[in-house]
C-alpha cells in the first residue's frame, strides 16, 4: 500500500454489487449509478487549521520534483491529472470520476507544500481519507500510513524553503512553529532544514542574539538582504517588525536583491511598518501602498477588523475560511492584537486587500489597510509580496528567542491567534492565480 509512486494502477475485477466490495477492473466500465469517490480534509502540518483552495489530484504518472529556486510555477492543476478538485473553504474535498484502485496515486498540493499518497480505492462507494493522510507535511520525514515511499524509502513530501529574520516585536518564525513545522526543519541560516531563521543585530539594541535551544544563534540577516543568490535558496522570505521605521534603512544593494527576488517568483512577506522601507524605496512598488509613518500615533493595539469580500474576489471565499477556522467571531470580521494603522492607501486595480479596518473611537479614529498582497512584477502572476500593517505572531504566548531559546519562545499549535491564522492563508497559497 505504501509502493513507490510510479507504481502502475492495478485492480482486480468485481461488480458494483459484489458483496465482497471488491475493486472494478481498469478496463471494466461501471454501471451508469455507480460512483466511485475519494474524500477528505486537507489540513496544515498542525493537523488542526484547514486549508482552502490545495489542489487534490489524481496523477496519471508520478510529478516531477518542484522548483528550488523562485520560478512562476505554482500550484495549478498539473498536466498529468486525469481528476482533480479543490479543498472548499473548510478545507473539505470530495473527488469524483475516479477509477477503483488498490493503489491509486493521488497528490495533495497547497503551493509548494506537497504529499504523495497511494491511497486503496474501492468502486461504488466513497473512500474516506484519514486525517493524517490529508495533513500537509510538517517535515522532509514526516509519513503516515498512505504516504508514497520513494525507491530508497524516503517519504513523498515536500515543503517550501523559508527564510525567516525574527523581529524585535513580531517574532515570525513562531508563525511556522504553531503551523506544525517540526523543529528538526529550523537552522541558523545554514544547514539541510527548510527553514532558516536570522536577525538584525541593529534591531536589537545590544541584546545578545536570538539562538536555539541547544545554544546556537541565529543567522545575520544582512548577508541574506543584500544577495539575491542568496535569497533565491528560498522559496519564501519572510520578514518580521525589527526597528523603528525613523531608524530603519536599506543599502541600494539590498532593495535591488529583494526586488529581484520577488520578481522572480519568490514570496516575500513584510509584517509591521519597519519592513515598509522594501516596498516604499522600491520604484516599481512605490505606487502600490501608500503609508503615513505617523498616523498611528494615538491608536490602540487592538482591534475589529474587516475582510474585504468587495474589491478582493478572493474575499468571501477568506471571510468563509476565517470563520470556518475560528478566527472570526462572526462572518467577516476578526479580531486582532498588535495592530499598527499606517497603510493608508493601495492602488485598487492591482493590489487585493484582504482586511481593512475603519475609523472608531475603539482604535483612535484611525483607518487603513492591514492586509495587502501585490503580484510580482506588479501587474503579473509570477512572485508575490504580502505586507501585513500588524504584528502576526505577538503576544499571546510568542517571545522573542533573545529571552528564551527557540523553539521554546514560541505559543503551541493549539494556541493560533486570528492573527496567525489571517496570515497562513496566504502562506499556503491562498489568493496567488496561476501565470
């Protein structure tokens, strides 16, 4: 059951009304009422927050490796799939028009996190997929009990590659942590795991560096910033809140490298308004977002936010799955700590917003936009960029690794925020069209 994935689809002949339930032949078409169906739900690595939109697909033969370096390849439903569907915004899946099978090949795939499973498929009926089976890997080792097996035994899976620079306030990598990535997948900017973790010595102020359990510290991000072979290792950069925006600047080099990288296909996530700088001295960002430094002067840290389910066309499918993940108290609204109010403003026509939050006496009278994401280059579907106005992983159990080692300054999977759970959409890919 657990066969190499290029395995041939053999199958042993039976009726739909054989009381034995046995698998049709290949070649055997079904009675006209019969359907045969696979189901399930598509989750993150943590085995708890739902994934809306992954591709769920029948291969016609085993797909290939994924891109290791940012390309405009993304999640789409491949050449090789003879059926294929999408998770709903619960992250439920039924696939329908399939043949019975004692090893069908079936891919689970949310950008560039991917199982390969053999799943055994009885005709006439519908074949429930365990939870464990329909969880996205949280590490290169990470099996269950359908998952293909490559010829030396390895796991079938598949995970981004992250750059993570931790912030002073919003300590990003615990987003990952609280997603279920294992911590045997974290290094301090070298090694084989798919997540490196750096900092910004000048953000901290003196502070010792942020380091790991077993004592190690974290990488420097400047060597990261100013390289785009450097940062093109990564299939997503993600960026936390590190200084003040009034002390905060980046060499020309640097600005260049990220915009290269972007371009090129690679995710970049900015979180608080220190990380303004990438998309404000970049001349073909300039005009995507608008920000007044000064605007959030006598805000409050928390507050109700919107989904924008009007300009963004992917906006009531997020509403449905923030609700259905339990990050909205009611449809269309979520709660979130940490709050900064500075995006002001967003050029319609080529950025979707996906939460706003309007003027009210509970957040100082302030306005803007505090979840945006443009295309790369503007205008066309290759990489992306994703500004959050907010502090995603703030509070609430997540303490920078300068006070406790990581992963120990992080909050557990069962404690997501709203916050953390607005954000892993995007991660997983929700919102990015195909090129």
């Amino acid at each position: 059951m657990r066969a190499a994935f290029a395995a041939l689809v053999s199958v042993a002949a039976a009726s739909c009304g054989d009381n034995q339930h046995q698998a049709i032949a290949a070649d055997a078409a079904p009675p006209p009422a019969c359907t045969t169906s696979l189901s399930g739900t598509v989750t993150a690595p943590n085995g708890i927050l739902p994934i809306a939109g992954a591709t769920v697909y029948v291969a016609s033969n085993a797909p290939g490796p994924l891109p290791t370096a940012p390309s405009c390849q993304f999640a789409c439903t491949p050449p090789n799939a003879v059926a294929a569907t999408t998770t709903g915004a619960d992250g439920t899946f039924r696939l329908d028009g399939i043949t019975a099978s004692p090893n069908l090949p079936v891919v689970i795939q949310a950008g560039r996190w991917r199982r390969q499973l053999v799943v055994p498929v009885l005709a006439c009926g519908d074949t429930a997929l365990a939870a464990d089976d329909t969880r996205l890997p949280g590490s290169s080792t990470d099996a269950t009990a359908l998952t293909a097996m490559s010829a030396t035994g390895a796991p079938l899976v598949d995970l981004p590659t992250i750059a993570a620079e931790t912030g002073d306030d919003d300590v990003v990598e615990c987003i990952l942590v609280e997603l279920g990535v294992a911590a045997s997948e974290f290094g301090n900017g070298s090694g084989s795991g798919h997540v490196q973790l750096y900092w910004n010595p000048e953000a901290f102020a003196g502070a010792k560096a942020p380091s790991f359990a077993g004592g190690a510290s974290y990488g420097d991000v400047t060597g990261l910033w100013n390289r785009y072979a450097a940062l093109s290792q990564f299939d997503v950069v993600m960026l936390g809140d590190d200084i003040d925006a009034a002390g905060s600047s980046k060499p020309p080099s640097a600005i260049s490298a990220i915009g290269q990288y972007a371009s090129s296909g690679g995710q970049l996530v900015l979180t608080g308004n220190s990380q303004t700088i990438w998309i404000r001295n970049n001349a073909a960002w300039a005009s995507e977002l608008t920000f007044d430094p000064q605007v959030d002067a006598d805000a409050t840290n928390a507050a109700m936010f919107a989904v924008d389910d009007t300009t963004n066309p992917d906006g009531t499918i997020y509403a449905d799955w923030l609700f259905d993940a339990g990050a909205s108290p009611a449809p269309g609204t979520i709660y979130v700590d940490g709050a900064s109010y500075q995006c002001v403003g967003y050029d319609a026509a080529t950025v979707a917003r996906w939460l706003y939050v309007t003027a009210s006496v509970d957040n100082g009278e302030e306005s803007s936009n505090e979840l945006v994401s443009f295309s790369t280059p503007v205008g066309a579907a290759c990489g992306e960029v994703v500004y959050s106005d907010f502090e995603v992983a703030w509070g609430d159990g997540n303490e920078a690794a300068t006070v406790s080692p990581f992963p120990g300054n992080c909050a557990a999977p069962s404690a997501m925020t709203p916050q953390v759970k607005a954000m892993a959409y995007l991660l997983f890919g929700g919102g990015r069209s195909c090129p």
